[in-house]
C-alpha cells in the first residue's frame, strides 16, 4: 500500500500532548501496532513538558503522557527511528509488513506476515509463521 506524504498531528489520549509526524513510516507492523519514522521527520509540537520518558535499556527511549500515562513513541537513537505508536495516528492508514520480537512472543498469529526474531537490524533471523 502507498501511503501519500503528508504532515499528520497525532494526540495522547488527553490532548495534553501533541506530535506531528511527516512523510511517511519507513515500517508498519506488529510487535504493538508500530510505525517506524525517521527521527527528523517527528516532532513535539505541544505539550512538552508533560512528555515523561523511560530507558529500559541502551536501545530505546519509551516516551509517554505524564497527565494520561498514554503511550506517545519510543526513540531509537542507534537507527535514528521513532516508533510512533500506531493508535496515536488515526488517519493513516496501516498495512503492517513484518511482525519483530516473535521470538518472544506470548500470542501465535497466523495472517501470514515475516516473523523476526528480534528487531530489525538485530538478528535478522525470521522464525517460523
């Protein structure tokens, strides 16, 4: 599916909190509903002060609502993404490639999408659907 560039605003669940995203994600898929964004092409266009972050590891920064607790984005300074979460984007529209992290995954899916063991850029393993 095509998807055409476009600037789109996206909000936490309470509004405090506005982004705007431009162009269009270099990757959608399953892990959570992902969009994955070159880091220039995403911005904090409201509500920064109310963004609260937290670092599970070297490899991402987790990005969320301090009023709502909603889940915004998660950064990914090594490849210069942004995982916007899919739900904050209402208008675009998803056509999910690839499922990433299956080697951990608690629910088995069955649409026939690549399975990656990890994230893209790990591994680069695909296990089996």
């Amino acid at each position: 599916m095509k998807i055409k560039k476009t600037i789109q605003t996206c909000r936490c669940f309470c509004g405090a909190i506005e982004i705007t995203v431009t162009g269009a994600p270099v990757g959608i898929g399953y892990c959570h509903p992902f969009t994955l964004w070159p880091s220039d092409a995403v911005r904090i266009t409201a509500g920064a002060d109310k963004v609260g972050s937290y670092r599970k590891g070297s490899n991402s920064l987790r990005q969320f609502c301090s009023v709502c607790g909603g889940h915004l984005m998660t950064k990914h300074p090594q490849r210069q993404l942004i995982d916007v979460h899919a739900a904050m984007i209402p208008d675009l529209p998803t056509s999910p490639g690839v499922h990433v992290n299956s080697g951990e995954a608690v629910l088995r899916t069955r649409e026939g999408l690549p399975k990656q063991r990890d994230f893209p850029g790990g591994s680069g393993r695909l296990i089996g659907a």
